[in-house]
C-alpha cells in the first residue's frame, strides 16, 4: 500500500468498505493478506474446517488492517487489538481513542465501518442463505416487529426478515455487548423513505433519540445496516465503497447509502 494522506472522516460520518472474498482469486494477493495477519489471527484462520472460511477470514481480517491504515499513518502490519468481555475487537494504542472500526462477513460478502469517537456496529447477511427465517421471528423479534412482519404479503416477508435482523445485529454489536442484550427488549420501525427509528423496552435504558441507523443492499443478495450512537437533531451520513484489498490504491469513490437522514444529506 502506497504512502498517501490519511483519508478525513468527520464526526458525522460512517464509511463501509466492502469486498466479495470468493472473486478474489489472485495467488499474490491472498499470500499478501496471509502476510498481514499477526500469529494469533492466522492460527484462527487455519481453525476453519472449510476452506470459504478460511478465505472470508483471510480477506475480512487483511480487510480491516489496511482500511485503518488509510485513516492513521499506521502500517496494516502494525494495528493491535483487543477484544472487550463479550469478544468485541477494538484498537489498542493512540488511535483506539477516536478511531473506531466494525467487521461483519458472511457468504459471498465482508464489510468493516469506520467512524470517529462514537459507538459503531455494522452487520451483513446473505439473504439467499438456507434455514429458517420467518419462523423465528416469534423467537428473536419484539412484538411490534412480529406483528409488522406478518402484515406483509408473505412474499416480502424474508426480506423484511433480514431487514430486522441486520439492524438488530448492528444495534448489539454497536453497543459491545452481543447477544446479552434480549433481542425483544427493543424495536425498530420502518417506514419506505424514512430512516430506520428504534425504542426500547424501558428494562433497556436506552434512549432512542441517540442512536441513528442506515440501511445498505450492497447486492441483490445481500442486506446490510450500520448503526452509529449520534442524536437525532445532528448530521449522519454512511458512505460506500467497493474494494479488492491491495489490488489498487486509487482514490475512493463513495457512494451514498439508501436511506434519509436528518440535518443533512445522505450524500455527503
């Protein structure tokens, strides 16, 4: 990765980098995202029983390395982490303080979220995976997404399905604390043209008015959402971009997530 000036990020923004692993297929640049990877990482990565896995690993992890080093003069090699009591990575030194970062992969996709001094979870899905979806929502979802997701002709009901399902994952990952936060004790409303909105059971304390989400579809198949800890009343935008790690160094050419945002323009 060439020298260049770290790329500006304001307090108001969120960018997502995102890659197709299984089309990257060159030797040379899976050998360069092994070579980044410190000893614990490629230890984990080899852990993988299929070797997808181990290639969503590899690309996702060199991923988030040299993304970072495009916002600090840090080399990718150099980046440290550490995880909080529920598995959240986190950056150690200096940039840890402002520079915040999010990684989610799944079948043919793998994105990480960059933001500034705020709390920050991003989550993406493949949508075409196999299993069960609609039938879980009892399980998983508050009772006012239930009742949303079967108002709607079955036909729309999968993709409303992951709809929630990526807010939700981005909202637990934002606030670091996974899977020990109930999945029913908070909601979100959606509504064609608005940003997503949420509430919370009152045994969350949380408030609602601080927390600000977007939605992504990055491919037919895929469905995506980045929440960001930002009031209501102050400018949020996420932007998006495509990338194949190492393959060029080209400026960035972002495109606008879906979605509308309030006090500015979701194009930036």
């Amino acid at each position: 990765m060439s020298t260049v000036a770290p790329l500006e990020l304001g307090p108001d923004e969120v960018h997502v980098w995102i890659v197709e692993p299984e089309r990257i297929l060159e030797r040379h640049l899976l050998d360069a995202y092994w070579g980044l990877l410190d000893s614990a990482e490629r230890e984990k990565q080899q852990r993988f029983r299929f070797e997808r896995h181990q290639k969503q690993y590899l690309v996702s992890h060199a991923l988030v390395r040299l993304t970072l080093s495009r916002y600090a003069p840090v080399p990718p090699t150099a980046w440290s982490f550490s995880t909080n009591a529920y598995g959240r990575p986190e950056i150690r030194g200096e940039h840890g303080a402002r520079l915040r970062f999010n990684l989610s992969h799944t079948d043919g996709m793998a994105l990480v979220a960059v933001g500034l001094d705020a709390e920050l979870g991003a989550d993406v899905e493949d949508a075409e995976r196999k299993g069960e979806t609609v039938e879980i929502a009892d399980s998983f979802f508050a009772a006012p997404e239930v009742a949303a997701l079967k108002a709607l002709p079955e036909g729309e009901q999968r993709g409303r399905f992951f709809e929630y399902w990526t807010l939700k994952e981005s909202y637990i990952k934002a606030r670091g604390a996974g899977l020990s936060l109930p999945l029913d004790q908070f909601a979100f409303h959606l509504e064609a043209g608005k940003e997503p909105r949420i509430s919370f059971d009152a045994r969350m304390k949380d408030t609602p008015q601080t927390w600000r989400f977007m939605q992504l579809r990055p491919s037919a198949r895929h469905q995506a959402a980045v929440a960001m800890r930002r009031p209501w009343d102050q400018p949020f935008r996420v932007r998006w971009q495509f990338t194949v790690p190492l393959a060029s160094d080209a400026p960035p050419r972002f495109e606008a997530a879906r979605g509308l945002t309030l006090g500015s323009t979701s194009t930036g």
